[in-house]
C-alpha cells in the first residue's frame, strides 16, 4: 500500500468510522423513539397541522423544571390570505402572568379589529427564563412556517438564562462556538440520553428538581465591570444579528423592539457596595441612612445632596442610585431621577432586568438590512400617565411584566410599525380596538385579572423582593385584601362565564378561550361542563400532560377515581424526573381514601426530588389522618430541613406536636413559623389556641387578633377571639366580634349559640358557664 493510501486510510478509520457509527447510533435511537424532537414544532397526527413541542425546553433546562412553549395549532402550508407572525423573547414576551392575555394575544385583537377582511395570526413562540441563544434556534424553526414577520422582544434573561454568565442551568462559555456546539448536541438523540445518563449518575441536576423563579439566582451576582457580561452582550449581539440574517435570507422582515422595565418603583435586587476601608464604609453607610430619613420626611433637597455624598464613595452601589433617584423624582427632576433609575438597573447585582447595554445593541442591530424597531423603552416611558419618561407600577406588575393595559399599549406601537412595514396587512378600516374591547374579546374578567394578582402576589412574597421596604408594605396590602379579592371575584363568575362564551362563540377554535373557560366553570362547580370542554381540548390537541392533569383532578372533584388515576398514571410515565404528577396521583388516591397507595407516590416523590415540600406535605397529611403523629413529625421534621426558611413545614410540625399534649413544643415552633411567615394567619390563630390552653388567655387574645390583622376574612380567629373575650367578660367586644365571624361563616352553628350566650350576659347580672368554644 502506498504512503498517500496509508495515510487515506488512517484518515478514514481515524474520522470516517466514529463518525458513521455515531450517524448510526442516532438513527438507531430515534428509530427507537430514545429522547424527544429538538423542533419547537412538532406534526400533530398524521395531517398537515403542527403544535409546539412541549419537550423543547429540555434541550435547555433540566427536565424536571424545563419550561415549556405556549400551546398553538399552525398549518403548513400557511391557509392563503393569512399574515403570520411570531413574537418570540422571554416571559415578559410571552405574557407572564398569564399568556392568555399577554402581547401576542393583544396584537392579534387589534391586528383583527382593524382589517376584518383578512385573516392573522399571532404565534406566541416565547418562553419563560430563554434568552438569545434559544431565541435564535426557535427563530430557525419559526422560519419554515412562512412567516410574514417575526417580532423580538428579548433581552431581559440574557444573563441569567441558558448559557448565560448569571445562569443556573448550565455553566458560561465566553465562546459563541462551544456554546452553539452544545446546543447543536443537545438536539441529538445522542446528546440527551448522555445528559440523561450523567444525571442520574451524578444526579447534578438535583438542586434543581423545581422550578423558584428568580429566587433560584440569588447568589449569581455579576458586577457590571465582569468581563464575562462583556462576553454576554457580544453573543447577544451575535445571536440577533444571525437571526435577522436567516430571516433576511428567507425574505422575512424582522421587526426589533427595545426592552422597557419598571424603572420607578423596582429597587434594585442586589446592590454591590464598593470594598472601603470600614471607617469610610461606616461614614457611606451613614450618609444612605440619613439620605432616607430626609427624603421620609419630605425633604428631597438635601436627600439629594446627601445622596450625592455617598455615591462619589461608592459610585458603583445601585442602592445608592436608586435613592438619588428617589429624591430626583421627589424633587420633580425627572430628566436627573431617570438617569439614576437607569444606573440602578445598570448596576444592578442580580440582572433581571435588560439594561441600557442591551437596548444600545438593539437600537443598533434594528439599522440591519431587514430589521426595523419600536423604541419601546423610549415610547412606553412618554406614554405612562403619572410621570413621563418613569415607567413604573402602572405599566409593570413587578420589575418586568407588563400589566394588560401596558402590553396594550405595546401591542398598538407594534401594530403602527406593522402597518407601515407590511404591505399585505393593507389599509385599515376600523379604530384600534381599546384596552376594554380587547379585554372582551380575550374573554378577560374579574376571575382571571384576580388569577393573575394573586400569582404576582405570590412571586413578590419569594426572594429576592424580599427586604425592600416598598414591597414588603405591598405584601401587607395584599395580605389585608386577598380574601376580600378573592370573595369578590368569585361573586362575579357567572358573568366572567358570560364573557368568556361571548369571546369563545367569536372564535370558537381559539384554544386559549376554551382552556380559560374551563377554568372558570371548575371555580363555579360546573364540572360536568368543565371536564367536557376541557376533554375539547385534548381532541384538538391529545396528549398535554396539562391538560391531561386538569382532567384528571377534574374527574376526582366527581368521585370518578378510577378515571383520575388511569390518567395520572399516564401522565406520570410520561413525565420522567418530575414529581409533581406524582403528587397529583398520590393527592387522588388519598381523596379516593387509598392512603398507603398515596403515601406510596408521595415517598416516590421525595425520592426522585428531595426538596419536594409539596410531596412531604401530603405524606405528612396522610400520616396525621392516620394518628401516626411519630412518623408524621418526622417528616415534617425533614420538610424543615429541606426548607428551613420556608414556615410552613414548622407550623405543620407545631399542629402534630398539639395533638400530642406537646403544648411548649407546638408554641415555640408556631413562633417559627411566624418569624418565616408574618402573614400566616392559620399560624396565630393556632398559637393563640395553644396559649389558650396553657391558660394565658391575654397572649392568645394577642395572637387571634394578629390572625384577624394578616387575614380579616379568616373566619376562625375572629370566632376564637370571641371566646375569648366572652370568657374574659367582655361581652359588648364579644357580640361585635361573633357577628363578624358569623357574617364570614354563617353555617357555624356553635358560633351562633355563643353568640346568643354573649347577648343575654350582657342583658343579665351574675356569672354564667363559659361557652363551649367555636373553634377548630
């Protein structure tokens, strides 16, 4: 053989051999059906309509808290006469709180409303925590669907998410080539089941078996002068620029818009104080303090002066620039107060938020051939009513996510910029539909505008909002308010179900509208007429382990165990590494009474993930219904552990250590949850009880009136109260009282009678018999 054929077949052997049987193996794997589709679109049956693929977040995130796509049906072939369109970014794109009534959803109303005669579609191919590099693989997918435009409003997770130097899901390359290497290897068949086998053997995904939110990056603290954002920003810029080129290719236009945030009312999440020496650290912390104080009490003038002081010692603390712009914004300096809520975004430690860097290179790439922009930083800002030029909780729920008026707002300079740039959109011949017809047409109510509150709500109460005095006094409103909010919402059901067939009879195959209707006949009870349309949806779409688990639960409301459990089984053999069907099957076979098959799937829960609190929980319940205290203390001994700042696993150990006489016990641990969990109104309302029957009457009194202060329509502490005062013979305080809790819980007929008690006390002379109690 000669020399130039020996070296050809070294070659060969060498390259040509791992690389065919690599080629093999991944043919194999999928002949086997071993992992799933890496497209963001997936055939749907055997015709030519395709829905997202609710597995494509697992090539970017553990499997167990993979985010997954808002569910959509397209045709390809595109129907003629449609204009498609995919907005594609982040949460704040797709419409977190709920994407029923988010961006796309908007655009598409008011793209409608004012062309009648033509037929749109907005395609909400955003997802929660992706940034650039999945944006641009989704992009990719987006343009086999004859796009007629494809909008981009990203740029708020570009650190924290995939690939990205703040992340959690994987770990930063500064190199664009590595990181597109492993998101070219995690869409191969290969790829996943050797990510599926290093997990289980390394089990490195542990920690990250459930989905927190931002409290997940807490400690991923980047300084703006680390070198690794400056890598951030140039993959940003690579990633957009790519994808305007693949559109640009296709004839497809992209339109850009710039990313506002909540500068007013956000502080920021993590200032980075400056490494002084400790007198000078002492004299800069002073300086703050006494910068707040003044600005409490109405004297901006010299909280700037102040301000001032300390920043030219700490220029980088964004704490610091978020009070100087505090004191601007008091002082009516709007111009100096936007540009240090700017720099307090900008030097923010934990970056949430897209600051003045990304939207410099979104300004930028949109001069592109192809690419066009909405300033919507520049534009939402001027269009807020109470500040121009300060966006803040008018248009935001929180640091990001537009309110249903403010993605209005957006969705109307899209759709002006639409207009100019598509010619097939053609002349308009109706008004922009405003905020309350849109609402209508979404089918929006007072049940899911409570919905999406309370889910705010409930993010602010986690880390990292926590520690801000702003927000902690709006987790002291929302505390007042919920039950009351809660109330109200539910009285208006029948005609948010009104609304809601109204909006789905004009558009009766419009998937959001019925999922939502669905909802909302669950909350009024119609569950015969919930299950029906909710098994609509599974017709049209088979296979959403969601809605699959909503049937499910659907089905165990009636009784129909069985069904529920030949469901969830499914679900739960479909979802590997989750443990939330789990615990939905274990919380249906507890309801079915089957509690050993319950605690059964509650143990398998803890097993495939530690920190499930929900599953330790429900085994806990389990183990308490059936007198087990011993085992039931155990388990929420170890909830404690895994959750040790979380107060309920304390205050659900204080409950087992009261049925066991363990009284001091329970006291001190209901304490501990209430150092966690000021608003838990259940955890005074049980201290005080405790301390009732230790027999001081006075701290219980305390404790049912801290109750009744966290939650007013909490029934129980208002009716224990009343017991108490009744005891203690303060019989008028008592008669109010018991009214109260009567007007919250009529059918308490022990109430009643005490009531009736206190009444003729306060009517006789002379001592009657204490009152059997009203509680628990």
């Amino acid at each position: 053989m000669s020399g130039t054929r020996w070296w050809a077949f070294r070659l060969l052997t060498s390259f040509a051999l791992p690389v065919a049987l690599l080629a093999g193996l991944e043919i194999a794997l999928r002949l086997g059906a071993v992992g799933n589709s890496p497209d963001f679109f997936v055939p749907l049956g055997s015709g030519e309509a395709y829905t997202t693929n609710q597995h494509f977040g697992q090539r970017f995130f553990p499997p167990a808290i993979a985010r997954t796509p808002q569910i959509t049906v397209l045709e390809r072939p595109k129907p003629e006469g449609t204009t498609r369109i995919f907005l594609l970014g982040g949460s704040a794109a797709m419409g977190t709180p709920d994407a029923s009534f988010g961006l796309a959803r908007q655009l598409e109303v008011l793209l409608r409303q004012r062309s009648p005669k033509q037929n749109f579609e907005v395609v909400n191919a955003a997802m929660t925590a992706v940034n650039s590099h999945v944006v641009r693989v989704i992009a990719q997918d987006c343009l086999l669907f004859e796009p007629d435009l494809l909008v981009l409003f990203v740029g708020n997770n570009e650190v924290i998410g995939p690939y990205g130097p703040g992340t959690v899901f994987d770990s930063f390359s500064s190199s664009l080539a590595v990181i597109r290497l492993s998101v070219w290897i995690s869409g191969t068949r290969i790829g996943q089941l050797a990510d599926r086998l290093a997990t289980r053997l390394s089990r490195g995904h542990s920690e990250l078996a459930s989905w927190e939110g931002l409290e997940m990056f807490v400690d991923r603290v980047i300084s703006r002068d680390d070198p690794r954002l400056a890598a951030a920003y140039d993959h940003f810029e690579a990633n957009l620029r790519d994808t305007i080129a693949a559109a640009r290719k296709q004839g497809v236009p992209v339109l850009l818009t710039t990313v506002a945030v909540n500068l007013r009312h956000q502080p920021p999440f993590a200032a980075i104080p400056a490494d002084l020496e400790e007198g000078e650290r002492r004299f800069v912390d002073e300086l703050f303090a006494s910068s707040g104080e003044r600005l409490s009490n109405g004297d901006p003038i010299e909280a700037i002066r102040l301000s001032l002081n300390a920043l030219e010692a700490d220029p980088e603390n964004a704490d610091m620039h978020f009070r100087l712009a505090s004191a601007f914004d008091q002082a009516d300096r709007e111009e100096l107060a936007r540009r240090h809520y700017q720099l307090a975004v900008d030097t923010d430690g934990l970056r949430f938020r897209a600051d003045s860097r990304i939207n410099e290179l979104i300004r930028t790439l949109a001069t592109e051939p192809g690419a066009s922009l909405v300033d919507a930083e520049q534009r939402l800002a001027a269009a807020t009513d109470s500040s121009p030029g300060l966006p803040g909780n008018e248009l935001f729920f929180e640091h990001v996510h537009l309110r249903f008026e403010g993605n209005h707002k957006l969705a109307i300079l899209l759709l002006e910029e639409i207009e100019r740039r598509l010619p097939a959109v053609g002349r308009a011949t109706a008004e922009v539909a405003s905020t309350s017809e849109t609402a209508r047409a979404l089918g929006l109510g007072r049940w899911h505008r409570f919905q999406m509150d309370d889910a705010i709500g409930r993010m602010k109460a986690r880390p990292p909002f926590l520690g801000s005095s702003e927000l902690d006094a709006l987790r002291r409103r929302r505390r007042l308010s919920r039950s009351r909010l809660e109330r109200r919402a539910r009285e208006t059901l029948a005609d948010d179900e009104e609304i809601s067939r109204l909006a789905l009879a004009a558009r009766p195959d419009d998937l959001l509208l019925r999922a939502n209707l669905a909802e909302i006949l669950a909350a009024r009870g119609e569950l015969g007429e919930a299950i029906a349309e909710t098994r609509a949806l599974l017709r049209t779409v088979p296979g959403i382990l969601q809605w699959t688990s909503d049937l499910a639960l659907l089905l165990a409301r009636q009784s129909r165990y069985a069904e529920a459990v030949a469901l969830l089984q499914e679900v739960v053999e479909r979802s590997p590494g989750d443990d939330r069907p789990l615990v939905n099957l274990g919380f249906v076979l507890e309801q079915s009474g089957d509690l050993e098959a319950a605690a059964d799937r509650y143990e398998a829960a803890v097993a495939l993930r530690s920190g499930s609190l929900q599953a330790y929980y429900n085994l806990g319940s389990v183990r308490e219904r059936q007198q087990r205290w011993s085992e039931a203390a155990e388990i929420f001994r170890e909830a404690i552990r895994v959750g040790p700042g979380d107060g309920m696993p304390y205050f659900r150990l204080a409950a087992v250590r009261e049925r066991q006489n363990r009284l001091s016990e329970a006291i001190e641990l209901y304490r501990a949850a209430l150092d966690r969990r000021p608003e838990m109104a259940a955890a005074h309302n049980n201290l005080g009880y405790a301390l009732e029957r230790l027999g001081d009457l006075g701290s219980a009194m305390q404790s049912y009136r801290r109750g009744i202060a966290a939650d007013p329509g909490y029934a129980m502490a208002h009716f224990n109260l009343a017991d108490a005062l009744l005891a203690t013979g303060l019989l008028e305080e008592a008669v109010r009282v018991y009214q109260t809790a009567l007007a919250l819980d009529p059918a308490n007929e022990q109430g009643r009678e005490n009531l009736e008690t206190a009444k003729r006390m306060a009517t006789e002379t002379g001592p009657s018999p204490p009152p059997e109690s009203g509680c628990r």
